[in-house]
C-alpha cells in the first residue's frame, strides 16, 4: 500500500510541474506536451513512453486497490464480533473516508483522461494544440467544471495527506518526534499539490492564462 502510494505520489508531483509550464507561454506549454510522446526516441518508437508510464500507473492504482481491500478484510477478521457500544473514534476525516476519497479519486481520474488525454470530454479536443484544451476546458463560462475540478484536487488532498502518513509509519517511522514531522511533513506535501494543481483553472477562469 506505501509503496504503490508512493509511486503514484511521484507521478503526481511530477505531472504538477509539467502544469505550471503553462505559465510559460502557449508555443512553450504545446512543445512540452508533444515531447512528452517522442521520449526514448529513436530508442522506442513513437508514445510507447507514455504507455509503459500509463502500463506502469495503471498496475500500481490495480495494486493500491488491492492492497486497500486486502487491509481492510485484515481489520474486519481481527475483529469478527462488533462491539456492543462502539465509541465515536476520534480521526481526521481523510482517515474516516479514505475508501470514499479513493471511489471519487478513480472517478476523476476517468473523466480528466476522457477530457485533456482523450479530448472526447474537452470543448476543443485538438491534440496539436493542449494549451487550447486547457484554456477551453476551464473557461469562465465552464466554471462548473473548475468547481468539480477543484473538489476533486481537495479529495486528492485528504487523502494524500492521511496516506502520505500512513507511509511513513508503515515504512518504519514510529518514535513520537518522527510522527510528528511525518504530519507536517506529509500536511505540507498535500498543500503544495493540491495548489499546484489548482492553480491552472483559476488563472484560466480569471483571465490570468488565455
């Protein structure tokens, strides 16, 4: 479970800044894009890149998955029988809704490849031109599509925050001044992303990229 978390943290981090390239200029944006699909040539052949990176996120979201419901049939066993009174238990809400935040995840996941990868979702949808897509797809007239975006990054927040967390201590971090940093650390690491990321369609919908 970390270490799949992990490996899909890094693709995150990693397709963030290639976002915010599109501060940079629409001919700056559209080069990036396009070179995205000649990576490893003449080495491999045209977008193979990108479908062994698609092959290699595809198996570690299957493996996340799995991983979760292996995990949560671990805790179901160690305790067969309910309690008679249960509690309230005391946790964050990503911890109380991760399996949630994980359904609405892949759901959003689904309709952004449908809708800038595919361009089947995007008003636009012209491949040469990705810088286009982004501006079509979080014009202010779309402005409800920026919403759902926006909620959709949040979620990604939450749940990177609580599962960033989890790895640190799944990966060995235990002593009380170590669960410390890891909360900051992990508190920090989904604030950056989830800014990162939506910092594209508010400078679209306010006119800041067009």
């Amino acid at each position: 479970m970390a270490v799949t978390g992990i490996l899909l943290v890094l693709f995150l981090i990693v397709h963030m800044l290639g976002n915010l390239k599109i501060f940079t200029g629409e001919t700056s944006f559209d080069h990036y894009a396009h070179w995205l699909r000649d990576i490893g040539t003449p080495l491999l052949p045209h977008t193979w890149y990108l479908w062994i990176q698609r092959t290699v996120l595809t198996v570690a979201v299957v493996a996340h998955i799995v991983a979760a419901t292996v995990l949560a049939r671990r805790a179901r066993a160690a305790r067969p029988v309910k309690y008679a009174h249960r509690k309230k238990v005391r946790g964050s809400y990503a911890a109380r809704t991760m399996r949630w935040g994980g359904v609405i995840i892949l759901l959003f996941v689904i309709y952004h490849i449908l809708d800038l990868t595919t361009g089947h979702l995007n008003p636009q949808g012209d491949a040469s031109n990705p810088y286009g897509n982004v501006v079509a797809d979080f014009a202010p007239e779309r402005w409800y599509v920026t919403l759902f975006y926006t909620l959709a990054i949040v979620t990604v927040g939450f749940h990177l925050r609580h599962g960033a967390f989890s790895a640190f201590r799944s990966l060995g971090q235990q002593t009380p001044r170590g669960e410390r940093r890891a909360r900051a650390g992990a508190l920090v690491l989904a604030v950056a992303l989830c800014a990162g990321y939506l910092v594209v369609p508010f400078a679209v919908l306010t006119g800041l990229v067009s």
